[in-house]
C-alpha cells in the first residue's frame, strides 16, 4: 500500500478517525454535522489536496488551525479563516503561508508585504495592488516580480521601467508603453524588444530601424514601413528582407514574422 493509499499525516504516522476531535463529522455519519472522510478530505492527512477539501467542507474550523505545525494546514487555513485573524500570520516562518495570506488581506495591509524576502510572496502581492501603489515594486530586485509589474503598472507609468536590467521585462514594456515613448526604446540593447518597436511604430517612423543590425528587426521593418522609405532595404544583405521590400514594391502583400 502506498502513501496515496494509506492516510498517512505529516509527519508520516497514520491517520485513525477513531478519537478524532472531528469525528463526528464523518460523511458516514447520518448525524454528521459537518463532513470529513478518509482518503478525501482529512486535516491531518499530510496531502493538501485533502486538506483542502476538508477546510472546502468545513471552513467554520479553519481559524483552528492557524498555528497548526504543517505550513501546508496553515496555509490552507487561511484562506477561509476570518481576514482578522490571518494578519498574525503575515510573518510566517513559511512563504506559502504568507502568500496564502498576501491573496487576501486588505490594501492598507498588504502595502507592509511588499518588501517580502520570497519572490512569490511579493508576486502574490503585486497581483493585487492597483496603480502607485506599486511604483516601489518597479525596482524589486527579483526580474519575475519586475515582470508582472510592467504587466500591471498604468500605461503613465511605464516609461520608468524603459530601462530595466531584463529584457524581458523591457519587452513587456516595450508591449504596452504609449506613443510618445515607443520610439526611445527603438535603440534598446535586445533585438526582441526592437522587433516589438518596429510592429507597433506607425510606418513613417520606421526609418531608423531600417538599418538595424538584427535581420528579424530589419524584415518587421520592411513589411510596414512607408512606401517611400521602402527602397534601401528591397537591397539589403539578408534575401529575407529583401525579398519582403521588394515584394511590397511590387504590390505584393509581404509576410510577417510571428511576434517575439
């Protein structure tokens, strides 16, 4: 019999219902006031899966468990357990706990979480705060915080991130930044980033990009910019590019790279 078989608890002893302080809240109870069954939906089982679904069917018990010692419990406590009482555990020893806890806690609480050591503690926080509230999250030393930042920033905002050290995070920047500033990040160091200029640039400011020393860049190109300035690239080193500027000069509709 294995684990998944056997109810076994945290610390690998095996679950008996028998003397259980919830047992008479078994589903095969016909008295039972709440419900709970083995291998399904068990507190003391050492899978969250099971945890879960016995605080599913049982949230009024969840602020019992709160300081359980299995992080899994408590974290899986608190999210049905009142907000009030979850703050205690916005210092938990346990990342999982407090990103349990960053998921619900109000604004005026969730501001003190921003500077959290873990990563998907702060993640978990970024994803729910709004507008200025995550300007000191621009600068989290964590590129994946950074990231889904720039997702969620206002557009107003962006401009501060143009320079970030990621090149990810600068395409996703480069993705959602308005018109005004689109054209300064024409020079940036990432040719992925360069290509998402060059798609969203009107064609009459293209010109700079035509010689862009990334062929990918200079093909984007040469599929949207003006007509006039069409020329220098129907001779360009890469067949690629030539081809498409060309094509365009004759009246053909080109082809487009997929996005970056």
């Amino acid at each position: 019999m294995t684990d998944i078989d056997a109810a076994i608890d945290w610390l690998g002893r095996p679950v008996a219902c028998g003397g259980c302080a919830h047992e008479d809240r078994l589903s095969s109870r016909s008295d039972a006031t709440g419900r709970c069954e083995p291998l399904r939906a068990c507190v003391h089982d050492r899978y969250a899966r099971r945890v879960q679904r016995f605080f599913d069917w049982n949230p009024d018990l969840a602020a019992e468990y709160l300081d359980h010692p299995y992080f899994e419990v408590r974290a899986l406590a608190a999210r049905c357990a009142p907000i009030f009482l979850i703050t205690r555990l916005m210092e938990d020893p346990d990342e999982t706990v407090r990103a349990s806890v960053a998921r619900r806690l109000p604004r005026r609480l969730l501001l003190r979480m921003r500077s959290d050591p873990d990563r998907e503690v702060r993640i978990a926080v970024c994803v729910r705060l709004e507008d200025g509230d995550l300007a000191p999250m621009m600068r989290d030393p964590d590129y994946s915080v950074r990231l889904r930042v720039a997702r969620r920033v206002p557009e107003g905002m962006l401009p501060a991130m143009m320079h970030d050290d990621d090149p990810e995070v600068r395409l996703d920047v480069a993705r959602r930044i308005g018109p005004d500033w689109l054209a300064s990040m024409a020079w940036d160091d990432s040719p992925r980033v360069r290509m998402e200029v060059a798609r969203r640039l009107p064609p009459e400011k293209l010109a700079p990009l035509a010689r862009d020393a990334d062929w990918c860049v200079r093909f984007v190109v040469a599929s949207r910019i003006a007509p006039e300035d069409l020329e220098p690239l129907a001779h360009d080193p890469v067949d690629e590019v030539r081809q498409v500027a060309r094509d365009r000069l004759a009246g053909l509709t080109p082809a487009v790279l997929p996005d970056a």
